[in-house]
C-alpha cells in the first residue's frame, strides 16, 4: 500500500499570493476536492476552519472526507437538536450531547481544529462562552466533595436521578459511588469517594455498566438546552476568534433564507402555543439572516457551490467529476491508460482491504495479455474518500471504487444514543419481574414470586420465591439459578401452570427427550449419508467471478464473506453440500446465492432456483438477471403468469442446456422438467413447501450440492447444538451502509398519515399501509384515497381469491400502485427496493417479531425509510405492548442485537428446522427449558456406541476415567449467610441479574471479573458476597470430584457421592483420591451409607473457604498414571 503522503498539499499551489483579507469564490470544484483544499489550507496556516454545508448528509460527507484527510487534527460535527420548537416532548439527547460536546471543547482557549455543521443547525442560538463557564462543575482527585451537594446542583441542573445511568442528563448514587452521564461527553462518568474525598474517576460503557478509563479531573455540564441557559443566546460563529479563523459556506443565499424560515417558523409556533409554562420568545432560541450576515462580516470567507454572495475573488479550479464506466472494466482500463498518456496520475482510493484485492485481481486478469500488471496504470491507496474527480491543471485522477462499481456509499456519524438505550430496554425484556411465567427444569411452569430472605439456622440467606398451582411455593436457591428460566412461548399464548409432586412435568421431558433424541438421531444420520457420496467437485473461482462479486452494490459485512467462503469450499469438495444458510431480512442471502450459482455455472453446470410463491420466482428472476447482465450467464423463469408456450419453450431450453440458471415454484421438480446437467440445487424458504414437494425433494438431493436459505433466525443455542448434524452459516451483521429505518410512534392522525404518504409519493416511492383488520380495510384505503387523491392504492389481504391476490401483488411490484394497503400477508418475502415507507396501524397488537418483520419489507435500497407505528396513547396501552412498542422503536438498526428480545422468532425458527411436532414441545414447556433438554439429549446420544460408526468421533466413554466428568452438576445446601446484601446493590431486579450471571460462571477468569466488576460498580465487595463468589469455586472442586451434592450445616459437611453404583466413577482415581483422604484423616472423615447414598462426613468445616480448603486436599490426592520418560 502506497502512503497518503502522496495526496498530501496537493493545493498548496492555490494558496500562494493568497489575500486572506478578502472573501474567495472557489469555482469548478468537482467530487471530493473541496475536502482536500481544506487540508492544504488548514496545514499551511494551521488556523480553525468552520464549514457550513448545504444540508446534514452533505456536512456528513464533508466529516468523513476530513476525519480521513486530517486524522490527527480534530475535526467535530454541530448537529441540529432536532428540537420542533415550543413542542414539551424531550428532544434526542444524542443531539443535544454532540452539540455541548463541541460548545465544550471551543470554549477551551487552546482549541484548533475543524468544525463542520449545515444551516439548520447553525440557526439555533447557543448559550454564551461565560455562561457556560459558569455553570460547568469541575471534579478534581483528591479534592473534598459532599454525596449531598452533588446530589442537590445536579438535580437543579435538570439532571434524573436513576438506578442505572444510561443516558445524558441521569445520574444515579450507590453508597460512595456517583454515576453522571455529562452532556458533553460520549461516556458516563463515574466518581468513587473515600469518606468525602474524590478517590477515583473513570468513564464507564452504559451498555454493561463497566469502566473502561482513568481521569484526574472531569467537567459536567448540564443539557445546554434547559432552562438556565435562557438568558443571552449567540450564533455559534461567536466562540471563533475570526482572525485566527476561516468560514467556508456552501450557498449563503441559501442558507441565509433556511435562518428566516426557521425563524418565521419558531414565530408561529410561539404565538400558537397555548400550554401553562412560559415561553422564551424566539429571537432568544433562533437567529435572523441579519445576525448571521453582521457575523459573517468578521470572518475571511470561502464560498462553494452554485452561485457566490460574499466573495470579491474567484479561485479558480480546472476539474471534472469521476467518469461512469457502467462497471465495464475495459473502458475503465482504457481511460486509465489514455491519463497515462497525457501525463497524468491515476488513483483508485478504497479503505476496504478486500475491494481492492478484487479490483486489483481484475486489472490484472484484464492486463495479462499484455504482459502488465495493475500498477503500470493506477496507484492504489487505502483511504475512504465520498466523490472521485479529475484535475486538468494538476495532471491528476483520484477514482473511488465505489462509484466504479456504482455501489452505495455511506456516511459515518457517531451513534450516540443508541447502544446503551437498546442495552437498557434489553435488560427490561430479559428481566424476571413478579407474576412473569418461569419454567423449573425439575418441577414445570410457576410463577416468578420475587427474592425473598430466609432464616437458616439464625443466618440470612436471599432465595428465589416460585408460585405454583393451588400457590404451593418452591424457595430456589441463588445457587441453583441455572435450573429456572423465564418462560418464552409463543407470543400471546398463556401456559399451564403445574401442580408441586404430579408427575405430568416429568412425563413430559422424558416425551420430548424420547422425540427430540429419534430427531437428532435421523439428522445425524442423514448427515453423515450424505458426507459418504460421491458428488461433483467445483474448481476454484475464475476472473469472471471476481469481476461479479466486485460489482456488488453494498459493501460486503464479515458475515457475508465468511458464508460465501463456507459455500464455495462446500463446492470444492468431491462430496454433494448441503449447507442451510440464515439470515434476517435484507442481510444479502440472495447475493450469496447468485454467487454460487453463477460458480456453478462458470464449470458449465446448471442451477434450479426454487420458490415458494409465484412472485417470489418473478422477484429473483429479475435480481438475478439484473446482477448478472453483463456476464455469459442465461436466466429464466417458470410461473403461472408466463403462458404455456413460454413455459414449454423454456423447458425445451433447459433440457437442451441453453438456460444456465431457472427459477420455478413446486414446477421444478415436476416429472416433465429435465435438465441436461444439474450441478446446484437452491431452495428458498424450504418450510414454506408442503409435504409432496418436501419428499420429491429427497430424492432430487441425493447428489447435488444443495444450499437452502431461510430467513427465520436460527436462535444461536440451536446451531451449536446441531454442530455435526447439519452444515449451517449464518448472517447476523447487516450491511454497513444500509440506513437504520427511521422508526416512530403515533396515534391514528389524519395529517400524519397525508404527510406521510404525500413525501413518499413525491421523492418517486411507495408505501405498505398494514391494516390487519379485513372487514372494514376498504374504508382505511377510502381514508388515504380522500386525504391523497393523486395516489394509485391497491388493496391486498389473504381472504382474496389466490391468483387475483398475486395479480395486485406483481402490480405494486411494477410500480403501478403507489399505496398497498394489506395484512399481514406482506410480512414475508416481498422485496421492493422503491417502497421506502410502512405504516402499521394498531401496532400495539402485533407481536415483536411480526413488527420486525413487516419493517424489514422497507429500507432495502439506498434510501432513508420511514416505519411509522399508529397506536392508542400510551395510558390506555398494556404494559407489555409498551415495552414491545419501545423496544422497535429503539431497536431502528437492522439487526441490532434484536434477536436477544424476539424469542417468538426463535420458537419459529426451531420450529422450521426441527418440525412442526417440536413447536407443540416448545409452547408446552418454554424455549430455554427445551434447549436444555435438547442439549441434554444430544449429549447422551454421543455416549452410544452407534455414533463413533456414524460420525466418526471419539466421544466421551472413549476418553480415559482421568479425563471425564461424572457428575454435570452439584446441588449446595448450606445455612451459611450467603447473599449479596441489599445496602450494596439496593436494586432487586439488579440483585437477582447478578445472581443469575454468577450462577453461569464456568470458569476462574469470568469468576474474578465478575467480581472485579462488583467493585467497579458497587465499591468494595462485602464478606458475604465474596463468600457467595466462592462457593462457585467449591461447586467446580465438587464436580470434578464426582460429589452430586454438598450440604454445609451445623459446621459439618456431608459431600454425597455419584448416585449411580454401575458407573465407571467408582474405579476412577476421583474416587480413590476420596477414600485416600478419608482414610489419612479418620478422626475428621467418615464414610457412610443410607439409603444406599454413599457419601462422606467431615467435621469442623465452618466456611466456604473451609470446605474449598478441604476439596483441594482431596483433589491433591488424585494419583495419575506415571508417564514414561526416555530415560526410564
């Protein structure tokens, strides 16, 4: 890779004889050159530079331009706070933060750097550079600093007082620790007092609550916005010394005009504003165009863009933008060579390693019949620049390899809000709160009852209350946490509760045990079947498919590039693939099929695409002829829309070996399809197909390489389980620039919807209007006709006729309607890049996951989409349909750690990948618990003797008695006080999220950060809690010893042996270890029966330390075999 040194200054020559007392005009920039003109001015005199571009997403290509060009210089953005004026609703933090962000940092003296905004934003006044002085708190180490003071001014400031602090302007008090979320910092920060002396601060991730640096002193700042900051408001132009600086503007008649607006704007809405609280008039709020020119005056100015309004001088630039290739690399290789020719510099700039590889392979497969390579014509350098373009005057050419390949280029701004918000409403979802449903894996489906404290013996211990049928109540113990989960069926569906000592529960485990063993027993088998035949191994990938991948739109996520790896090594191998590959919508399935198929058909072989739906066969017919166009690759259809003839002449073609790729429905694999040498078989949605095709499928199989996509999620528990039994990839990193959809909540409003809909139909796109209620949908699309009369509206929903349904289905499809107003039925499957809005009414009955899915139809092309969810106001809303409606507004990226919260698409998944009969299993007994008892059955399935045939593996009862674990689990019973203490973490819902994480401990690293984190959040750790910690330790000793139960009572120990006499454990070492030490200390150990349980008696053991102590005596005494060396 070449340095970017060689871009450096590349217009110092511009800037000799430079006035810099006068305004310049710069005329004839093109692409991305303004950005590299900023950094040979901003180098060369090392002054700040303000940059006012025309609108927020050109300012954003500005930041990245710059923030690439001038790394080490700081370069921050001032956005809007996207406030509507005098409307009370909280404003977007995120916003507000960035801008107090940056109102901090100029109103250091020794600020230089670049700050880059856009009319909008620069419009809204900002408190003055004293005020804000005034009302910053510095916290300094080891100054003196009172919990009741800080709690007072930051609670004057506006600030929340939380349990958890996960957003700007909280702040919460645990014992000596302070939590604030500063409005001008990205991070919390967190203060830790000594008695009254600041100890330590740090910033810490409010998505795990955790520190992640050290500082000697912090400013906090409240939101700039509030009220005590109302009395003299600036532009911002006024923290920038003007003479020490340069203004560089984008169309100041413009932006000029956006000041009045906003300010005409802000007018209205003040005199119409009819609430209790006092206004602040908007002179005070927003500035005129007459304040901005008086502080333009000031400033040496650069104008760019269409037309000049303050510049005496033209600077004059001699430039064109980036040819189009229409990704036709020979024109593009004969354009580079033409530059070279006349003298000039060509660069292609591309940050993606990988994009240049391909780009690079290429220019060399394209050169190599003139014995060339690609750096005889073009230099590469790795920089991420928006626009190419060309200078006549500098001999130079800069290409970008996203407009080569005409793919999306997105801008990066930092993402404030989000990470944490989702984390938060993460943690609400996952949280047990009293009345949830919970299932016990020994006893069935409670009731969650709260924690609540026990007296053992005069000693305090904190359990776990579950209410079951007729209200028995079962206390768990903190350390048996992992036994229960929080029950998650089917949304909507209410389980059985069970009753204390029937046998029913038990009866059904060992049922589903029984059924889900048989299933994973076919799957194996099946599996391994398949590994034993001989099937067709594809050569490596040619220069046409490099060429293919290259021109892909997006940008490929690390995802993508691993499944597209796994499927080709797949084809390589001289065995039929059969690999399953899942992923969300719109997360690039269908690109990784194209490249298979096109693979296959580059060694001559022919590929079966089959559908589930008629416009699904039509929608990647045209997906797969538009990315293939250009290359030796003929594609076609079957369907019911083509007419006889069509589909006899296609099969004709087929079976003569002139149709490379078809795509079909059930057709496909009907008897009169042939084809002249099948290579690939993909199948889209196999759970969508009935019985018949499912069979005629098998036998179809046998041989060819088969890839399956589905885009039902396959929960991550179920993958790792299914290792060995079914190849799967899965894509859970959407594309990088893809636009979150812009996700709000509302209520059923006549002008929003207009609004809406109108700015849809006006910028050329379409809208899905969800109305899941058929008997009164004609009256919603008469609604959106009479509010817009211009607009084409369809009407579509499941009890239509099948065919006539499709038919309006390929008709929105082709852009003949604008509006589908439909039920649900649009929630899978349709992808229309132009329908960039969705409005779901009564969004409040809909599950999780159907909202999710219906979001996903929008947002598929480069453009910003729009989900507008209609519900009742929040009173009249369940609880629970809050919590949902929050969570997808929060949840606005695709993919965004969502699957966490969407158990119902899990049951659906497992569901799809495991039969119909295993979803009955699931709603019956919850998700979790059935994973459990799946994981359970696959473990003992790899004890028989029939999987080392099948498989081929070694498995546990190969390995040696050294190296196994008898025992999966050690039950404790104590009347120590173990617990964490509720004057540490005060929180119950915290309390029992701590508990339930200690539980799952596996191993001593995870156990000494968990309690390195307990410090870090709560301060010093009590006796207690430590004690807690350890008895994970002892629990681990016990288990590796064969002990299925420990009982710490009266300051005895009774450790209770494997209650299972034929099992290997009694001839291992473990055991012998423990009659060894029973035997070496009599006095303090004995061994007794009852019952037939064998187990020990030992004395004096009066803590956990204790019983750890004497655990690790026992484990001492372990003798393994002698390992001969040379020299014996």
């Amino acid at each position: 890779m070449v340095l970017n040194k060689k871009l450096e200054g590349i217009f110092n020559s511009k800037l000799q004889n430079l006035n810099l007392n006068q305004n310049h005009w710069l005329q004839g920039l093109n692409g991305s050159a303004l950005p590299f003109f900023i950094q040979s001015l901003y180098l060369t005199h090392k002054r700040s530079c303000i940059i006012v571009a025309s609108d927020k997403e050109k300012a954003a290509y500005l930041l990245n331009d710059l923030e690439t060009l001038l790394a080490n210089e700081k370069t921050l953005f001032f956005p809007e706070s996207y406030r509507q004026p005098y409307q009370e609703e909280k404003t977007t933090n995120a916003n507000i933060q960035e801008r107090a962000e940056v109102l901090n940092l100029l109103s250091k003296d020794t600020f230089k750097g670049i700050v880059i905004t856009y009319p909008q934003a620069l419009a809204e006044k900002v408190t003055l550079k004293q005020k804000l002085h005034q009302n910053t708190l510095q916290i300094k180490k080891g100054e003196k600093l009172s919990i009741d003071f800080i709690s007072e001014f930051l609670v004057s400031y506006d600030f929340e007082h939380v349990d958890f602090v996960y957003e700007p302007g909280q702040f919460s008090i645990r014992g000596g620790i302070i939590d604030i979320f500063s409005f001008a910092n990205e991070f919390p920060y967190r203060i830790e007092l000594f008695g009254n002396e600041v100890d330590a601060i740090r910033t810490f991730d409010p998505t795990d609550q955790l520190s992640n640096a050290k500082f000697d002193f912090v400013t906090i700042i409240p939101n700039i916005n509030s009220t005590i900051f109302t009395e003299e408001k600036v532009v911002l132009l006024n923290y920038f010394d003007a003479d020490n600086s340069f203004l560089f503007f984008e169309d100041a008649g413009y932006a000029l005009d956006i000041f009045d607006k906003k300010f005409e704007t802000a007018t209205k809405a003040f005199h119409q504003h009819t609430g209790e609280i006092k206004q602040v008039p908007p002179e005070k709020l927003y500035a005129k165009s007459d304040e901005l020119k008086e502080q333009l005056k000031k400033f040496t100015c650069f104008e760019f863009g269409i037309r000049p309004v303050l510049s005496s001088d033209t600077i004059k630039f001699n430039q064109r933008p980036q040819p189009s290739f229409n990704k036709n690399f020979d024109l593009l290789i004969a354009n580079l060579k033409e530059n070279k020719s006349k003298g000039y510099d060509n660069f292609f700039l591309t940050d993606n390693v990988k994009q240049a590889d391909r780009l690079i392979t290429i220019f060399n497969d394209l050169l190599a019949k003139e014995h060339r390579t690609y750096d005889t014509i073009i230099d590469y350098l790795q920089l991420d620049i928006h626009e190419g373009f060309i200078d006549e005057d500098l001999k130079l050419a800069i290409y970008t390899d996203h407009q080569i390949f005409e793919r999306y280029h997105r801008f990066k701004l930092k993402e404030l809000k989000h990470k944490s918000a989702e984390a938060f409403t993460i943690k609400e979802l996952l949280t047990l709160n009293p009345g949830d449903f919970v299932t016990h894996i020994d006893h069935g489906i409670g009731r969650f009852a709260g924690l609540q404290k026990l007296n053992i013996n005069g000693k305090e211990q904190e359990s776990v209350k579950l209410l079951f049928r007729d209200n028995d109540a079962l206390y768990v113990s903190i350390h048996s946490l992992h036994r229960i989960s929080k029950f998650s069926g089917k949304e909507g569906h209410t389980p059985k509760i069970d009753k204390l000592g029937s046998t029913n529960w038990a009866t059904l485990k060992l049922k589903t045990k029984r059924n889900v063993k048989e299933l994973a027993y076919d799957l194996i088998k099946l599996y391994a079947e398949r590994k034993a035949k001989p099937g067709h191994a594809f050569p490596k990938d040619n220069y046409l498919q490099h060429e293919l991948e290259a021109s892909f739109i997006y940008e490929d996520t690390p995802d993508q590039i691993k499944v597209t790896k796994d499927v080709k090594r797949d084809l390589e191998k001289p065995h039929p693939m059969d690999r399953l590959v899942c992923g969300d919508v719109g997360f690039g399935k269908t690109e990784i099929a194209i490249r298979a198929a096109f693979k296959a058909v580059c060694d001559s072989k022919q590929v079966a695409i089959l559908v589930p739906t008629t416009i699904l066969a039509y929608q990647h017919f045209k997906t797969f002829t538009d990315r293939l166009k250009d290359l030796p690759c003929n594609v076609d259809y079957i369907n019911r829309f083509r007419s006889t003839k069509q589909v006899k002449d296609t099969l004709q073609r087929l079976a003569e070996g002139k149709v490379d790729i078809i795509i079909g429905t059930h057709k496909l694999v009907g008897k009169d399809v042939k084809f002249k040498d099948l290579g690939l078989l993909i199948i889209d949605e196999e759970q969508k197909f009935g019985v018949g095709v499912k069979d005629k499928l098998k036998t179809f199989k046998s041989n060819v390489d088969t890839l399956t996509l589905t885009a039902t999620p396959i929960p991550r528990t179920l993958q790792f389980s299914l290792m060995g039994a079914r190849d799967l990839s899965v894509i859970s990193t959407p594309p990088p620039n893809r636009y979150p959809v812009q996700t709000e909540l509302h209520s059923f409003d006549e002008e929003l919807i207009r609004d809406a809909v109108s700015y849809e139909l006006n910028r050329g796109g379409q809208v899905f209007f969800v109305h899941n209620k058929v008997q009164n949908i004609t009256d919603i699309a008469g609604i959106i006709q009479r509010l817009v009369p211009d607009a084409r509206i369809a009407i579509g929903h499941g009890q239509m006729d099948g065919e006539k349904l499709e038919d309006v289905m390929l008709g929105f499809m082709e852009g003949e309607y604008d509006v589908l107003v439909a039920t649900t039925i649009i929630e899978s499957g349709l992808d229309i890049s132009n329908a960039n809005t969705i409005i779901i009414n009564d969004a409040q009955n809909f599950g999780l996951s159907d909202l999710h899915q219906m979001r996903g139809r929008v947002g598929r092309s480069n453009k910003k989409a729009f989900c507008y969810l209609l519900a009742p106001s929040q009173i009249m809303l369940t609880g629970e349909a809050r919590k949902r409606l929050k969570a997808i507004v929060d949840f606005s990226d695709l993919g965004s750690g969502f699957q966490i919260a969407m158990r119902d698409l899990d049951i659906r998944g497992a569901g799809n990948l495991l039969g119909g009969e295993q979803s009955g299993f699931i709603n019956d007994m919850g998700f979790d618990t059935y994973m459990k008892i799946l994981n359970e059955a696959i473990e003992e399935l790899k004890e028989e003797d029939w999987y080392k045939d099948v498989v081929g593996e070694e498995h546990e009862s190969d390995k040696s008695v050294f190296s196994r674990q008898f025992v999966k689990e050690t039950v404790i019973e104590t009347d120590l006080p173990l617990l964490i203490p509720d004057t540490y973490v005060t929180s119950l819902t915290e309390r029992l999220l701590l508990y339930r994480e200690l539980d799952n401990i596996t191993k001593e690293e995870d156990l000494k950060l968990f309690e390195t984190n307990l410090k870090d959040r709560f301060g010093p750790v009590p006796l207690e809690a430590i004690e807690l910690i350890n008895v994970v330790r002892m629990r681990w000793k016990a288990m590796k010893l064969g002990f299925e139960k420990l009982t710490l009572k009266n300051k005895k120990m009774l450790a209770y042996f494997l209650n299972k006499q034929e099992s290997d454990y009694f001839s291992s070492p473990m055991f012998q270890a423990a009659l060894l030490f029973a035997q070496k200390y009599p006095n303090l150990c004995t061994l007794k029966e009852q019952n037939k349980k064998l187990y020990l008696t030992i004395e004096d053991v009066d803590s956990v330390k204790r019983s750890a102590e004497v655990l690790t005596q026992i484990e001492d005494l372990i003798q393994f075999p002698q390992v001969a060396t040379d020299e014996s």
